[in-house]
C-alpha cells in the first residue's frame, strides 16, 4: 500500500526530527525517499541523491553555520520584490510571512528616469520617492510588514546618477570643446542641487576597469554619470537614508558597492546605525574575487557570488557533488542566492552564471541552499513557484528553513555516508566520517 507522507504541521508539533521534517515538506513518500526519481525524474536524480543521502549535513547545520539564537545575521530569508509597486506588495505580506520570510527588500525608491527595473538604477533626484510609490505608501508598507515581523530592505543607488550620453558621445566630446561644456551642462541642471562638480570626470570604464583601481572612479560602461563623494553629496544621501528610516525600513541594500570607496561607505554604515542600531545593511559586490569582497566584509555583509556560482557548477554537474561540502563562502553572514536579478535579467551573465526558468537544477540547488541554512537568503519571486512534477521544492525549503530557525536547532556534529541508498531509506553503507562545517556561532551578545 501507498504511504502518504506526514502532515508537517503534525512533525513541528511532535518534533519530528529534521530529517522527518525536509523529507515530508519535500512531499517524499518512505518509497520516494529511497528513489527520489519516482517524484523528480531520472534527470536530476543524482544531485538528489546527493542532497538526501548528506540529510544529516543539510538538515541540522543552522547553529553551526551562524543561524542559532545570538547570531549576528539580522535577517535570514528575504523576498525580493523587484520592481514591485508598494500598495500591491502591501496585499502579498501575509504569503510572503507564511512562507517563512522574514524581509522584503525592494527596489529603489527615489526619482528615477521611468518604471522599468532598469530605470530605477538611474537616479534623477533622492528627494524625491516616487515610481513605485508614495512615501505614505512606503510608511504604510513598513508598518504593515512590521505588524508580521517583516523587515523592509531599501535598495540605495548611490555610486551614480541617470545617464545624459552615451559611451560613444562622450568619447567624441573628449575631443570637442562645445559637445563637452553641452554634456557638462546637463549634470548642472538634470539633478539639481548637484552640479558639475559633484561628479568625477568622465573616464571610460569598461573590460578589466570595472575590477581594477580605475572602478572607484570611471564611468561604468562610459556613461554612469559617476558621483564624487562632495558635502552636497553626502548630505544629499544621508538625507534620504533619514527619510526611508523615518518611513520604517529597517534594511538597507547599496548598489555597486565596489565601485565607491570603502570610507566612504563605512559613513554611510556609520550613519546608519548613529540613528537606528538594529538596521540591517549588505553590499552588493559583484565579483567572485573573494580579495575583492574581503575590502567590504570589515564593514557590512556582501553579496555571495563565488558561493552562487560555485553551486551551480555542482547542480549542473559541471564539477561532483562532494563540492557540496566545500562550497566557498565570503563570510558566514553573507547574502546568499542561486541566482538574482543580475544573473536574470543581464543576458550575459545569464549565459554564463544563470539557469533556465524551467531548469529543475535551478530548484534544486535553492533546495540545498535553504535548507543547508547560513548567511542571509535572497529569493527572486519567480523562483520560488519552480516546479518539478508538480511539487513545489523551494517553497518546501523555504519553509523547513524557517522551522529550523524556530527550533533554534543545537549545533550538530554532521555525519557523511556514500551515495548508496537502501530501499529504507536509510544509509546502506554504516560507513561514515565526521565534518565540521563551521567554526561555532559567536556568543549571544549581552
């Protein structure tokens, strides 16, 4: 006879142990969970194997990995709203909770040249918030996700503003006097009160610039109308810092973070916590270079690209699966994604570091990640719908994660047996070997 998997409401309730607790929320029969092609298909069986047969290392690694009571990590999974308007996100809040999210982060409020995603990474005026919404629709936003313990992460741009030329104009003005003073009259008068001189002169920054020591001040792609960090600058940034906290966001994201100065983003963080010490801050740091995360980490988390792309490596079977236990890691509170709005929606990073919508070693490496706990969660919205024979894993996973942090699990010491499988369920192999994932959580702090 058929055997249904438990109810997981019944495993929290009766503390079923962890590995009772994924396998049911995954929707895995006893049978299934023996042959886990039966429900996944043949094609992603061998990354599931992997997965279920190192239970013990996915299921029980939260205090060791920094997620425990007393963890430094503010926020541990957080639902991407990209380009979302406010007043509809206010509706989605109790999904979102139920899910086991614990932060919203959205995309950047202030005045921007238009709607598009893209759009609201080119700022016209941080005075102003507006495009996606009201600042009475960010307040209400705020205090609506404050009453379902939802935090609201802000995206802050604050490396450049809009585009005025293209690349090719500007190079073109380098060598005519009357195109250059029309173009430098434009930074005078599109983002008042910044002027010419609250910007870097332009310098072309392309290839190997944007790493390098020219990305602290060149124009990315030769047309990021790239700021100086000037008083009116400043000023006109921490400004807007007040007025997204004095709306209720508690969490702060910077856009392109490598290319601005780390002293001048420990002010930013600085200030930050003078007026709200509970705030949330990470940087965006688009690079695998861990030498190039190591100059942000002193200040605020970043964001794990050598962990994102890494995984996919081994959920594309591009490298084997006992990578899974040494996959690298910029810190143990850094921001973590399979993938996000980057490797999605730039087509050539999505060439290169992303999957397909329907890729089911999409899913699969968001099953290991949610459910292996660490560092803070990044969901892209459309991922978490992903299906694989009409099971939904990553919502599964996103909800085992959040019972786990509920549990408050005890720090593990993590067994590791081959990839055989008997048709229990259990190991078929009593060989094992102990592996210490993390050094132990930090102390609570008093």
């Amino acid at each position: 006879a058929r055997t249904e998997p438990c109810n997981p409401c019944s495993l929290v309730a009766h503390a079923a142990t962890p590995t009772e607790l994924f396998f049911s929320l995954m929707g895995l029969t006893p049978r299934q969970r023996a042959s886990p092609q039966l429900r996944y298909g043949q094609n992603v069986t061998k990354l599931l194997l992997s997965v279920f047969t190192l239970g013990s290392l996915i299921t029980t690694s939260f205090a060791s990995s920094g997620m425990a009571a007393g963890s430094p990590v503010k926020t541990n999974t957080i639902f991407h709203a990209f380009n979302w308007r406010l007043s509809p996100l206010v509706h989605r809040l109790g999904h979102i909770r139920e899910l086991g999210y614990d932060a919203v982060q959205i995309s950047p409020v202030q005045k921007s040249v238009g709607d598009e995603w893209w759009a609201r990474y080119q700022p016209m005026s941080f005075s102003q918030i507006e495009g996606l919404g009201s600042k009475e629709e960010l307040t209400d936003l705020c205090a609506r996700a404050g009453e379902k313990g939802i935090m609201v992460v802000a995206d802050l741009v604050f490396n450049h503003m809009a585009v005025i030329a293209r690349r090719e104009e500007w190079k073109k003005a380098q060598h005519d006097t009357h195109k250059k003073e029309h173009l430098m009259h434009q930074l005078d008068t599109k983002f008042k009160p910044l002027d010419r001189t609250d910007f870097h002169p332009w310098k072309d920054m392309m290839g190997e610039d944007w790493d390098n020591e020219h990305r602290f001040d060149g124009w990315g792609a030769g047309e990021w109308s790239d700021l100086k960090a000037t008083p009116k600058v400043m000023k006109l940034h921490t400004d807007h810092i007040d007025d997204l906290l004095a709306c209720g966001v508690r969490g702060f994201r910077f856009d392109a973070a490598k290319h601005i100065a780390p002293e001048t983003m420990k002010r930013y963080v600085d200030h930050i916590v003078s007026v709200c010490p509970e705030a949330f801050v990470y940087f965006e740091v688009l690079s695998d270079s861990m030498q190039m995360h190591a100059l942000s980490t002193p200040t605020a988390p970043t964001t794990d690209f050598p962990l994102c792309y890494a995984l996919r490596k081994v959920a594309r079977g591009e490298t084997c699966t006992s990578k899974l236990l040494d996959l690298p890691t910029v810190s143990s509170d850094s921001i973590r994604f399979v993938r996000n709005h980057d490797t999605i929606m730039n087509h050539d990073f999505d060439r290169s570091h992303g999957y397909r919508k329907t890729d089911p070693a999409c899913a699969l490496a968001w099953v290991f990640l949610l459910s292996f706990g660490g560092g803070s969660a990044l969901v892209f919205p459309e991922d978490e719908e992903m299906c694989i024979n009409k099971g939904k894993p990553v919502q599964a996973a996103l909800k085992f994660r959040r019972a786990m942090l509920d549990r408050g699990n005890p720090a593990p010491k993590v067994l590791l047996f081959n990839h055989t499988v008997a048709s229990t369920g259990a190991p078929a192999s009593s060989t094992s070997r102990e592996h210490v994932l993390r050094s132990p959580p930090p102390p609570p702090a008093n």
